[in-house]
C-alpha cells in the first residue's frame, strides 16, 4: 500500500458511498457492510432510486448529504464519473476513490487540477483491511 493510500485512509473521517445498492450480490454491499463493522468512519448511502439499505437512508446526490463527505467512494458506472467528479467538487469533498474496474484519465486529471486526492481502480474495503492487519 503506497503512503498516499495509508494516508487518505487515517486520515478520512467520512465515506460517501455513491451507487449504493440493497443487493447483497453486488460489491458495494459488502464493502458498505464491512466498513460498517470494522472501520469508524461515518458512512452515507448515495443512490436516488432507493429510499434506503436495510433501515439506513440513501441520498438522492451528494450535496444531499447533511456533511462534506472526506472521500466519495464510486460504484458508477464508467459514464457516470464526470458527474460524480463534478458532484464531489462542488460540495468540496477531499478524495475521490474509484472502486476497482474504474480508472479514467480525464476525471483523474480534472479531479486533481480542483485539488481532490484521486484513487483509481483499487477497493476501498481491500485496502482499510490492509491498514487495519498492519
């Protein structure tokens, strides 16, 4: 795990969650679960479609959230990034991590240029397990 990782993940207090989903089959349910009981970070459910995960709400988009999320974490799909990208800078959000499968140039570039930290293509839930075995 490189220092910037190790470093965004300590350093993180709140996780927006965008593209969660109540499916258990789907990734972003079991990273959103294992945060849930392992890490002490704050999450929020981003989806618009749905009222809710198992009794937790969801927000219809990020300036929706009731705190600037530190981190965004994507579950979009490769389409979506730039809206998120634009979402994640308005509300002045630190990090925009996008969850493995995910990498695109452009957003990561802009992304910077507006002064987010910008992770691609690696898992969230993965790398806070890494830190945690550490």
């Amino acid at each position: 795990m490189s220092a910037d990782i190790e470093k965004i993940l300590r350093e993180t207090r709140t996780v927006a969650i965008v593209g969660a989903s109540a499916n258990r089959s789907r990734a972003v349910y079991g990273v959103w679960r294992y945060l849930a009981a392992a890490s002490d970070y704050d999450l929020y459910l981003v989806n618009p479609t749905i009222g809710d995960v198992e009794g937790t709400p969801t927000y219809p988009d990020l300036a929706s959230l009731p705190v600037v999320p530190d981190l965004v974490d994507v579950f979009r799909r490769h389409e979506h990034l730039p809206e998120v990208l634009d979402e994640a800078i308005a509300v002045g959000a630190k990090t925009l991590w996008l969850q493995s499968g995910l990498w695109d140039e452009k957003v990561a570039r802009d992304g910077e240029a507006a002064g987010l930290q910008v992770v691609m293509d690696r898992c969230l839930k993965v790398d806070y397990a890494r830190l945690s075995a550490s």
